[in-house]
C-alpha cells in the first residue's frame, strides 16, 4: 500500500488537509512515469487531483485541482480551484476537462 504524505497546500483560497486522505482514485496514467490521482476527505469535504509518480508512488504537490463537495453522499462539486482561479460556476464543473489535460505536455513523459 502506497504511503501518502499531504502537506498543508494553498490552492487560490482552498487548502487540503494535513492528514492522509480517506480514498484514493487512479484516475487516469499520463505516460510512463506519471498519472492523476484523485484523493478524498470526506470529513471535510474536499478533493484534490494531484499528480502520482509511478515509479516512486509519491504523490507531487502543490494539487492541480482542489474541489469543495456540498453536503450529502452525492458529491456535488460547489467550487473548484483550479491552478489558483476559483471556478465557482455550473459551467465549469459540469464539463471538467480531461485529467491528464491538468498538467503540461513535458511532465506526460
């Protein structure tokens, strides 16, 4: 099993919790050195995508993507922080991009 340390991280005016997730979701392998991973903490209603070194299993910080969940077993994204922006609207939540398409071209090698 995969050790995580998540540090205290300000994404615009998110921050992720210092303590290790709740879950964890391979989301997508960008390459073969790298893929996103989507993490959880359910107490207090956060996500994050961050990217996940394959070889070393370490997960790289700062996140590229931190999100809000409304209340309830839904999760329903109420604000999203992508790359410091606070994208609080329907729009952009409901037509998120690609994970892979969060980090550039030459950290896909």
């Amino acid at each position: 099993m995969m050790a995580l340390l998540v540090l205290l991280l300000a994404v615009g005016d998110a921050e992720i919790p210092t303590r290790a997730p709740d879950g964890r979701r391979l989301l997508q392998i960008c390459g073969e050195e790298s893929a996103i991973v989507h993490l959880v903490w359910n107490d207090e209603r956060r996500g994050a995508y961050t990217l996940l070194d394959l070889h070393s299993g370490a997960v790289l910080l700062p996140p590229l993507v931190v999100m809000t969940y409304a209340p309830g077993d839904d999760r329903d994204i109420t604000h999203t922080y992508f790359r410091g922006r606070d994208w609080a609207n329907e729009e952009f939540t409901s037509a998120f991009p690609q994970p892979c398409s969060l980090i550039r071209r030459e950290e896909r090698a």
